[in-house]
C-alpha cells in the first residue's frame, strides 16, 4: 500500500505559510541521488532544505567521487559531515563539517566509534546509528533545526524497509509516496545521464558491509582481496572489547562483524571455493540459474541494500 504523507501547515507571526524543514539524507547511492535531485526540482516551494551526507570514511573512493559529480551538477549544496565519538561513557557524538578533499578515507571516525561502541554486526549495528543516524541529528541541532522532516530514498519495491513510526519520525519516503519507483526506473534514469556511479551495485558505497549477502562479500574479497585488510585489523584489535554499555549482556568474545559471529578470515576461504559471483543488478541481470544449496545460502542478507547503506 502505497502511503499518502500529511502536513501541517505552519504560519509564521505575520500569518503567512512557512515552509516545512527538510533533511534530506544523502546516502551515495544512486537511488538517493535520483531522489535528492527529484526533491529539489519538485519540493522547493514547500520544503526549506539541506542535503547532507554522512562520511564514514569507508566509503569507496567511486561514492565520494560520485557525491562530489552530484553536489556539482545538480546543485545539492550538500553539506559533508563526520562523526566524532566522544570516548567518555554517557556522553554522544557530535558531527563535524568536512569536504571532499578533507574527507576520511581510512576509516578514521569508524575506528573511533568502534574504540568505544565495539564491533558492529548484525545485531548490533552500531556503525549506521553512529556514523550515519546520530551525526546526521547532531548536525541539525548543531545549525538550530528542530521538528524537521527527514527524506529517505527508499523505493516502492523496499516499502518493507519502512520504519515502522516513520509518521512519528517524521520521515519521507518520496519514491514511495509522491513517486512510486522501483529500481529499474533508477537504473534507467542513470543510464542516460552523462555520469554514473561507478560501482556495480554489489560494491555498494561501503567496501565491505557486514550486511551484504555471503555471495556479495566473497565476491568482493575475491575480486579485491587488498578490502579486507582494514576490517582483519579492526578485528585482531578490538574483537575482545566488550564496551561499558554492553557489559551486562551475555556476549562472549570474540566479538566479529559478519553474521553468526564469523570473523572476516571465515568468508576469505569461502571465497576461494568455487560459487556463483554476484551480478551487477544496475544492468538488470535476471535471477542466478541452477544454483546449488551451498550458492542459495550465501544469499541471505542482513538488511542491506543492494546499493548503499541508509542512516534510518
């Protein structure tokens, strides 16, 4: 069921309508970009907005560069912001403006957030609320805004990724509600524009997301097995860390990124069996034909996109 958003209308002291507040979250993807450029030409009339992206400096180098294309050939004004995790226990993150040139690109304010958050998995994915979610809100607050709206770039065909109080959240789904658009319209949107991201759409924006289906991180490692040097020391460095706020859980190290509590060393020697690679699904590959049980597992996904990673 597609959902039919209502706003109220807000009056300034003179009696005339104000525009409602706007953040529109700017993943890196190219459903996001397709929907931040929608917005601005569509929504500018009844929206005062800012396009925002959250860095987490394992973005791949082709998501930056992207960003940076739409941010200049659309006009976004996109704001580039980072976390910066306060180490003291009780005390939350704030966020700082970057650029492109001054972006992470070494996992800085991610190894920073697990210093103190532990490792993200599966069940605990503290990166998104982190890196993403919290520094996304601490931004707003940090310029004065309250009682915003919040745009998402979920499509009709990811209705089911809704949050389920995204009307007390205050969120947007425009290529759900105003929109309807499923993939192969994005798909198609880009294909004649005169860039793209350069990514298949397994690589995703962050190079390896513990959300990935098995058959997509294998491919990845076995494609470029240099990725997986950066989430092997993280693990040999932090994977006996339990933080303060997690000490009254029953959790046992070793405490490992990737489902059922396998360490990135695991789905390096998967990767050396034979399986099928993941399709790019940008160019509309149809389902993998005659799979074998061992391929169908490796399917499985922790809930991430088959392009980027939202903040909500």
């Amino acid at each position: 069921m597609i959902c039919k958003l209502k706003f109220q209308q807000v009056n300034d002291h003179n009696g005339k309508t104000m525009k409602k507040k706007l953040l529109i979250s700017f993943s890196g993807g190219r459903t996001s970009a397709f929907m931040t450029q929608w917005i601005i030409k569509n929504l500018s009339d009844e929206y005062e907005m800012i396009v925002v992206f959250a860095n987490t400096g394992k973005e791949r180098p082709e998501t930056l560069d992207f960003v940076k294309r739409c941010d200049e050939y659309f006009n976004f004004n996109c704001v580039w912001i980072e976390a910066i995790t306060n180490p003291k226990f009780g005390i939350g993150s704030r966020a700082k403006v970057v650029t492109y040139e001054t972006a992470s690109k070494n996992g800085e304010p991610f190894e920073q957030m697990i210093a103190k958050h532990g490792i993200p998995n599966v069940m605990n994915p503290n990166c998104t609320r982190e890196l993403k979610r919290v520094a996304l809100r601490a931004y707003c607050r940090s310029i004065g805004w309250k009682g915003y709206y919040t745009a998402i770039g979920y499509r009709i065909d990811e209705i089911d990724r809704m949050a389920p109080d995204w009307q007390k959240q205050n969120h947007i789904y425009p290529l759900i509600s105003n929109i309807p658009t499923k993939k192969n319209g994005i798909n198609k949107f880009w294909r004649d524009m005169p860039f793209d991201l350069n990514l298949k759409t397994y690589e995703g924006n962050c190079d390896i997301c513990f959300k990935k289906s098995d058959r997509k991180i294998m491919t990845l490692l076995k494609e470029n097995p240099y990725l997986s040097e950066w989430w092997l020391q993280m693990e040999e460095k932090y994977n006996t860390y339990i933080p303060i706020g997690r000490q009254k859980e029953t959790l046992k190290p070793p405490i490992n990124f990737f489902r059922q509590n396998r360490s990135l060393k695991v789905l390096i020697e998967m990767s050396k069996l034979e399986f099928n690679l993941a399709k790019d699904e940008s160019q509309f590959v149809a389902f993998y034909e005659q799979l074998s049980l061992f391929d169908s597992d490796l399917d499985l996904s922790g809930g991430c996109s088959s392009e980027s990673c939202e903040a909500f």
